[in-house]
C-alpha cells in the first residue's frame, strides 16, 4: 500500500451490545420479542448482543420485533466461530434482504461466509448459479498482460476465491468444470449449476437473474462502480459485497470515499440490506499479528 489508509471513523458496524436484557429467558422461549422491549436506537437487520447477568442472546432487528439467532446455524458444512460471524450468517440466509455488506480484517471469515452461502444455495437448487466478481487491482508491482482467453487471463486473480473452494471441499477439476468457461455447461454434483467468473469492468449493463453475485476487494471499487454493481441483480439474486476498508490499494480511494463504505453508511436503515463487521481473524496469529502492527 503506498500510504497509510484513512480508517472510516465511527463507520457502522451492523452490531450493538444492549446490557441488562431482562427478557433473555422471554426471547429463548417464543424466539423472539416485541421490539419495543429494546430501548436503544437500532436499525433494520442489525444484530444484538444481549446480556443480563449470566445469560446473553444474539438476536436480529427485524420489522417490529427481534428474533432470536439460532446457535446450531450453519452453510455448506461452515459452522460460525464467534458472534460476529452468527450474525453474517443469520443475514445471508434471509431471503427478505438483497444486499449484504460484509468488512473485517483479513482472516476474518468474509469471503468463505459469502461463498459458504452461495454454494449452499446452488446445492439446494435454490439459484442457477454462482457470480464471482474481484477488483482486479495488484500489490505490488504490475506483472504485466497475461496470456489466452478471458476465463485465462481472469483466473489468477481469484486465488482468493479458489482457496475458500479448496476450505468448503470443493475439489478444483470439479471447480473447472463448473465454471462458465467449460464446454459441458451442464456437469456438477451441486444441482447441475455452474460459477461464473466476472470480471468487474464487464458487469455493466447485465440483468442477472436467479444468482448469488460475491464482490470480493470491494474496498477498492468507486462509488460509481458500486452504484453500477448493485443495479445488476434481477430477479431473485441476492449480492454480497466483502471487503477490508483498512487494505486499499486503488489510487484515490482511502477508508472514507471508497464504494464499499459509501454502501454501509447509505444501507443502514434500508430493510432490505443487511450489513456486518466482523471482529476477529480466525486466520492464524500471524495473520492477527500482520492485521493490527503492520
């Protein structure tokens, strides 16, 4: 990164702690309450972390009441690690909200709760298919124009999603032959679905239709490229956007004015947009390490 990024002050965090609940045993029981017994300002789709004494809770603001967010949830096999990542996954599986923002630190979890859900998804037959879209902006030094097609020249930047496929158990000839750029369109275990791989500067203009689109590195796309990504979803498609607003490598864009944060400070009181940080690495203490003295 050629200069230190500005962090978004005060950005939302999706998360408030309410202290001295007193209707956990009430929330527990009929799983869930009238909202009217939280006396705090929140906001649709916020998550809560609810504690009186011993006992807490995590629930979800949704229209008038809260819901109690179940411990055993769970997507392809992922099982959530902390309340943060409850919360993501709560967010991901209701069909009543579009658009989900996910940041956290690196190792947190963004990417493979995104694509734990959209595999999920396509396993179940509920989508026809799986997008993929990256900001294709390098660390470090140019390598240069990279050789054959599209799908070739696409796929070394997606390393990142290719590793959270190898984490889900998804092999990579199975991977290969799911993508869009294979010539048996019709071949997989997981209902016969396919994962396209999307360049982000070839998203316009498109309808996508029956589709969970992942934008990984959202940090590093503009606010106009934001706007153009989420006027793409059609009918029945769901899009996630992950990214680390503190890991920006885009010229001009810092931890203020980049598309990601422009999107989580715009959807706060939307009820049809979700959003979550997450706290915690649960990459490796290297990673944690790298994450908070680097």
């Amino acid at each position: 990164m050629s200069k230190k990024s500005q962090k978004p002050k005060g950005l939302y965090t999706g998360v408030k702690v309410v202290k001295n609940f007193q209707h956990i045993g009430e929330l527990y029981k009929n799983k869930k309450l009238p909202l009217d017994k939280v006396e705090t300002t929140v906001y649709p789709n916020m998550g809560l972390v609810l504690k009186d004494g011993q006992q807490s809770a995590l629930a979800v603001v949704k229209q008038t009441e809260l819901r109690l967010i179940p411990q055993d949830i769970q997507m392809f096999g992922i099982k959530a690690r902390n309340k943060e990542q409850y919360m993501a996954m709560s967010l991901l599986l209701d069909p009543d909200i579009d658009l989900i923002t996910i940041t956290g630190r690196a190792g947190s979890g963004k990417t493979l709760l995104a694509m734990a859900f959209a595999m999920e998804q396509l396993k179940k037959g509920k989508i026809n298919k799986v997008v993929l879209c990256k900001s294709f902006v390098p660390v470090g030094r140019e390598i240069g124009f990279l050789p054959g097609d599209m799908y070739s020249k696409v796929r070394p930047w997606l390393g990142s999603f290719y590793d959270n496929f190898e984490v889900l158990g998804v092999p990579e000839y199975e991977l290969d032959k799911m993508t869009s750029s294979y010539e048996d369109l019709n071949f997989s275990k997981y209902n016969n679905g396919r994962i396209e791989l999307s360049p982000i500067t070839f998203i316009q203009g498109r309808s996508i239709s029956n589709a969970v689109i992942i934008v990984d590195e959202a940090q590093n796309l503009d606010r106009e490229i934001v706007k153009q990504v989420l006027s793409r979803p059609a009918e029945n498609s769901k899009i996630i956007m992950v990214g680390d607003p503190d890991q920006i490598f885009e010229k001009g864009l810092d931890g203020t004015n980049n598309g990601l944060v422009g999107a989580v400070k715009a959807g706060k009181k939307a009820d049809f947009i979700g959003h979550i940080h997450l706290l915690k690495s649960e990459r490796s203490r290297l990673a944690v390490w790298a994450s908070e003295e680097l």
